[in-house]
C-alpha cells in the first residue's frame, strides 16, 4: 500500500540545515497569510469564463477575418469535443497565475519541490504508463460491452479529431492535474500539516467534476485522484501524476475518434472500475519504485 508522511519535522536549531519542505506545503511560505489560498481560488474560478470567452471570441474574429467559415464554432463531434477540452486547459495558467500573483510564490512551485516541471522524470513517467495503460486497455476490452457500434467517419474527420487530441489532450490533463492535485492540495497544506484533507477534497471535487455516468464511475476517479495526490506528495511533484493521465486520456480520446464514438454513451461497470483501480495502484507502485531509483527528491525549500 502507498503510505505517506503526515507530519512535519521539528523546527532545526540554529546553525542546523532545515529539513526538506514537503510537496503539500510548498505555498506555506513566508508571505502566506490565510486568505491567500481562498482569493487564488476565486480567482481562478471567476477568471476561468472570462478566459473561455475572450479565447473564442479571439479564435471567431481571426477565423472571420482569415475569410473562414462563420459558423466554424457549430455543434459538431469534434467542436464538442473542443470545448470539453478547453475549460481544463484553461485551468493551467491561471492557476499558475493565482500562485505567483496571489500567493507571491514561484508559479514552478505548483509544479514541484524543484520549482519546476522535472522533465526527465516526466518522461521516465510517460513511458511507464504505457504498458500499464496498454495492459489495462487489453483487459477492458475483454469484459462484456455495450453492443455500441464502431463507425468510420473518413480521414478529414479523423485527423481534425487527432490533431484536437495532440494539441488539446496534454494540456487538458496539465490543467486538471495543476488545479486539483496541485492548487487545491497546496492550498490546504498552506492551512495544516496534514495532507490528507487537501487529497481528500480534491479527489472529491475531481469525481463530481467529472460526471456521474454511475456510481462506479465517481468511486473509480475519486479512487484515482486519491492514489495520484499520495503519488504527487511521495515524490515531490506533478509529473507522475501527468505521466498516468497524459497517457490514458490521449489514447482513450484517440480510440473515440478515430472509431467514431464521441457521440456514443457509455457506462462503467463494476468490472471496468476494478481494473482501472487495479492499473492505477500497479502504476503508482512501479513510480514509487523507480522514484527511489532514481533518487527523485519528495521535499524541498520554499522561496519567501
């Protein structure tokens, strides 16, 4: 099982180096104040609409402009599947913003103990998730379906849709993964020692957000989001929990395009959430391992 450090150690004494900050404490600076985590978070909420709507209205008057099509933002697969990306991606700078402005801190602090994105590790990450993510997509295939009918929908649709996943996906799950296991998980280890309030509520708030086709659904991404905040503190950043879910969301929305089922509804079953869990906690274990490895730093110091 992943087990995680709770407390803090004592305060050095004089002349003795301070010990490693951890992951979950990295906004509890010099200039915290207590109020800080919650205007961030307005913030960041209220900035969210305001972004969506100057980036289209920017996109619509360029398209027009550029002589393109007026009715370019119509209700299509691939225009859905568009602005089900966008809001996530949107999350990333203005939560990066909300650390540097509101909390005063380095913005690469959201990112890890290291001040920023470890980019070795990242990788490190990427490739292990696909054999698990390939393993795990082999075994879901095997369990009873839901007779939906695959469809071909020709080349331009295919390689609009793919090109809406190389370009959107990685920034759709930096966003969620920057606001739920980074902000939101910093923000309360600003207010207590204790990280597991923080996991708590994000793994929460990341399944409701996420949509309740059933109810093995929420406990399968609230089991998720729990593993990956423990896997984020344990080792020190983001990038093992970007690794998992660049992954899994670039080949699931690859698979839904290219065999023609965004517009398909689907279910998960009992059995299908047990092996996403089962694949979840393999991966977490194996990165822990190869954390320890590869001497990933789990602490680090904050910048006042």
């Amino acid at each position: 099982m992943i087990r995680m450090m709770t407390t803090l150690p004592q305060q050095p004494a004089p002349g003795v180096t301070p010990a490693p900050v951890p992951y979950h404490r990295l906004a509890h600076t010099g200039r915290h104040r207590w109020w800080r985590p919650a205007l961030g978070t307005l913030l960041i909420l209220a900035g969210l609409p305001l972004l969506l709507a100057g980036g289209v209205a920017a996109v619509g008057s360029i398209v027009v402009l550029a002589g393109g099509p007026r009715d370019f933002l119509d209700r299509s697969a691939e225009a859905e599947l568009a602005f089900t990306l966008l809001p996530f991606a949107a999350l990333l700078p203005l939560t990066l913003l909300a650390a540097r402005w509101v909390q005063r801190r380095p913005a690469g602090t959201v990112s890890s103990v290291a001040g920023r994105l470890r980019g070795r590790w990242l990788a490190t990450c990427l490739l292990l998730a696909v054999p698990v993510v390939g393993t795990s997509f082999g075994l879901l295939d095997m369990l009873p379906g839901d007779g939906t009918e695959f469809t071909w929908t020709g080349w331009p649709r295919v390689a609009a849709g793919l090109a809406l996943v190389v370009l959107l996906v990685p920034l759709q799950v930096a966003g969620e993964e920057y606001f739920f296991r980074g902000w939101l998980v910093q923000a309360f280890g600003s207010w207590m020692r204790s990280p597991w309030p923080g996991v708590g509520l994000s793994s929460v708030v990341f399944g409701l957000v996420h949509g309740l086709d059933s109810g093995w659904s929420l406990v399968a991404l609230i089991f998720y989001g729990v593993v990956s905040a423990v896997l984020t503190i344990r080792t020190g950043g983001l990038e093992a929990a970007l690794g998992l879910h660049i992954v899994n969301n670039v080949s699931v929305i690859a698979l839904i395009v290219v065999t023609g089922t965004m517009d398909a509804n689907s279910v998960t079953t009992a059995p299908a959430a047990i092996v996403d869990m089962v694949a979840v906690m393999i991966y977490a274990e194996a990165a822990l391992y190869l954390a320890r490895r590869h001497g990933i730093k789990s602490g680090g110091a904050v910048r006042n």
